[in-house]
C-alpha cells in the first residue's frame, strides 16, 4: 500500500517535477532567507523604532532558537497528520509574521514578530527533507538533496542582496513585504499543485506517539551519525558568517565589498553540492562523507595554521575557508539523505532532530563567536575544533565491521544505516 501511494505522489522517471522541486526550494530557503535578507536595512530599522542598531541586531538570536523549536514541532506534526497540513500553517504562520515585522509598534513586538517568523518558515525546513525521505531511497534522496541545497548555501549570499536592494529602492520594510509575498504564494501552490506524500496508513491520530520517536532516535547511533555532522558543519557556518564581518574591517574591507565575500563562499558549497550528487551515484554515502571530512577538516587545519602565521592575510583567509566550505558543501545533503531515509516509519521526527541539531550547532557557535576575540586566529581555532571534533564523532559512531554477520541482499557496505533505522 505503502508503495502504490510513493508512486502516486512520485514523478515516474523518479525526479521531483519542475512544480514540486519549486515548491521544495522554496520551503527549504524561506527560514534561511528570512535570517539575514533585512540585514541592509538594519540601521534604518533601528532609526525607524528609535533604538540602538545593537537591539535590532538582538532579534537574530532569538529568530535562529525559533527554527530550532519549529523543526522539533512539526516533525512529528507531519508525521502524524500529513505534510500538506504542517506547510499550509507554517508557512501561514511566516506570512503574517513577516508583515508584523515589516509595521512593528516598537522594538518588543518586532522581537516577537521575528520569532514567529521562524516559528512558521521553519516547518519548511523539516518538511520538504520529510517528503523528500517520503518519495526516495537513500542515494536517489542524496540526489535530489543536491539538487536543493545549492539554493540553500547560495541563500546567505543573494538574499541580503535582495535586501539591499529592496531597502535602497523603497524601504527597509520592503523585505519582509518581500517575504510576506513568498510565504503566500508558496501556501497557494502547496494547496492546488503539492500532493500529499505521507501515506494515511502511516500517520497517527496520536501526536504523543510521534513525540515518542524522538526518544527512538536519540538512542540511535546511526541518526547521531548524521546529526553531529550538520551540528559541526553548521556551527562552523554560522561563526564564520557571525564573526568575519568584523575581522575583513580590521583588514581594511569596505561595507560594500563585504558582501562580496560571501559570495566565494557560496560557489564553494554549491560546487560541493553538484559533486557530491555526481559521486553519490556509484559511492555509498558513508564513505562519501569520510572523503568530505578530509576536505573540511584538512581545510580548517590549513587555515588555522595560516592565520597562525599571517593573521592579517585577506586572499589566502578567503581561499581557505572556501575550501573548508566546499566539505561542507558535501557534509550537508548526504548528512540529511542518510539521516532521514534510515528511519522510513518516521522521516518527519528524524528531519526535525536533524533540523534542531544544525539549528543548536549555529546558535552556540554565534554564542561562542560573540564572546570571542575578534580576530582570525580565535576564528580560525574554532573552525578547527568543530571541524575535528566533526570527524571524530562520525568515526566514533560508524558501525563497526560485523564479521560473523552476512549482509543482506540490496544493503551495500556505508549504508547500514537505513537497515539499522528501518529496525529501530
């Protein structure tokens, strides 16, 4: 039964329609987006609700908390009641939360309207990787995965772009305007274009036994396999993207040409991305991620040894977290690909921890980056540290050879990860 509904929901050729890998990419960068398109606009904002720029800037804190709490909620919501369902309010939730922070009364109910923004946009979040762990398999899900998280590490680079833009030619409302439109239009296609993909014999009508799976997960070494990654690869993001505006002005960067940076960055990860996608089609997904580890891990090292030397080196800093950022580039849709469809009775819970561990990753890097030194040989030692605490936790929690057991037919070595979440 199971298998008749995958293949109603499913394209016959096995790839996502133009229409649905739309609507997959939008649910998938809306909360990203919306972190940092209003960036440009924020000393007008701060004159606007007569602050300091300091309080505007508060208001990412607790945005990036509001993504964590959203993917823990509605992936067990998905799961339980459908996706269709866990989009149509989330994303109605984004909607009107973007239009509240676009007129805000003060300082306070901006604050809030920011929380409820990624309250709402982060059910996109965990459910587009939800139905993507619904219609594939393991290597056909790392496919499609890539196919998405381009537009997801590009996000960070054109969206305050966007917001510049958007800011110059009208106002620094203008982006969460901008956003309204998204979330709506996004919420209109779910409802007439997006079939449902969580068969009925598979949800619940108890919300509490899908909570339940939480527990299932946490106790499982093959989701922790994959969940630290996305912790460690997100964690070096977000410090990165938190602390190198102010270490680029020491080296003499204007604003303008800050923006810029990031753009380097964002090839990087893409590029990770089409080449994990090409290679995941004839190598297991395990030991593409050992491979990736190399590249990340042997990058960070790189680097800390550069700004050891030469901590004032804008090129060669650039050039090198590019590099690290290129293994991140292939940590993310084969972290996500293994860690959801090795749960097939659950992928909405298993997306949604996953989601809170990036989440908790990027949100105690900012912490940690904050209350650092600004300059690159802190930043450099941190990048560092995850990236090595990364690996050796992903060693650690490899399954370790089973001689005396035979393999089953169809389970190839790298990927007894989804044999091992399929019993749990």
């Amino acid at each position: 039964m199971r298998s008749a509904w995958r293949r109603k929901a499913e394209p016959a050729d096995g790839k996502p329609s133009p229409i649905m890998l739309a609507i997959l990419i939008s649910l998938s960068i809306g909360g990203l987006m919306s972190s940092d398109i209003n960036l440009p606009g924020i000393n007008m904002t701060a004159a606007s609700l007569d602050v300091p720029v300091s309080a505007v800037q508060a208001s990412f804190g607790p945005y990036l908390i509001g993504l964590l709490v959203a993917q823990l909620f509605y992936g067990p919501l998905s799961d339980a009641r459908g996706r269709r369902l866990s989009i149509v309010i989330g994303f109605s939730v984004y909607a009107l939360a973007s239009l509240a922070c676009a007129f805000p009364a003060n300082i306070t109910v901006f604050t809030l309207a920011r929380l409820l923004q990624a309250l709402g946009a982060g059910a996109g979040l965990v459910v587009a990787r939800a139905m993507i762990g619904d219609l594939y398999d393991r290597k056909t899900a790392a496919r499609v995965l890539g196919l998405i998280m381009p537009w997801m590490g590009s996000s960070p680079a054109f969206a305050p772009f966007i917001g510049g833009y958007l800011t110059e030619w009208f106002s620094w409302r203008a982006p969460f305007l901008f956003t309204t439109g998204l979330a709506a239009l996004t919420v209109v296609a779910v409802l007439f274009r997006l079939p449902e993909t969580r068969p009925p014999e598979a949800r619940t009508s108890h919300l509490r036994q899908t909570v339940g799976n939480y527990r299932k997960l946490m106790n499982s070494p093959a989701f922790w396999r994959y969940g630290v990654n996305l912790a460690a690869g997100y964690a070096v993001y977000t410090g990165y993207l938190v602390g190198s505006p102010v270490i680029f002005h020491k080296m003499g960067v204007s604003v303008a040409e800050n923006g810029y940076c990031y753009i380097l960055m964002s090839i990087a990860f893409i590029s990770g991305n089409l080449i994990s996608r090409r290679l995941v089609k004839d190598t297991p997904i395990d030991t593409l991620l050992m491979r990736a580890y190399l590249i990340f891990a042997g990058g960070s090292l790189a680097f800390l040894l550069f700004c050891l030397y030469s901590p004032l080196n804008f090129w060669p800093m650039l050039i090198l977290m590019a590099v690290v950022n290129t293994g991140n580039g292939f940590i993310f849709p084969l972290s996500v690909a293994g860690g959801v469809t090795a749960f097939p009775a659950f992928p909405g819970a298993a997306s949604g921890l996953l989601g809170a561990c990036q989440m908790g990753g990027g949100t105690i890097a900012s912490l940690i980056v904050s209350a650092s030194s600004k300059d690159s040989r802190s930043m450099s030692l941190f990048v560092t540290a995850c990236a090595i605490t990364g690996a050796a936790a992903f060693l650690v929690l490899r399954r370790p050879a089973q001689p005396a057991a035979r393999p089953r037919a169809g389970v190839r070595r790298g990927d007894t990860g989804a044999a091992e979440g399929a019993q749990t």
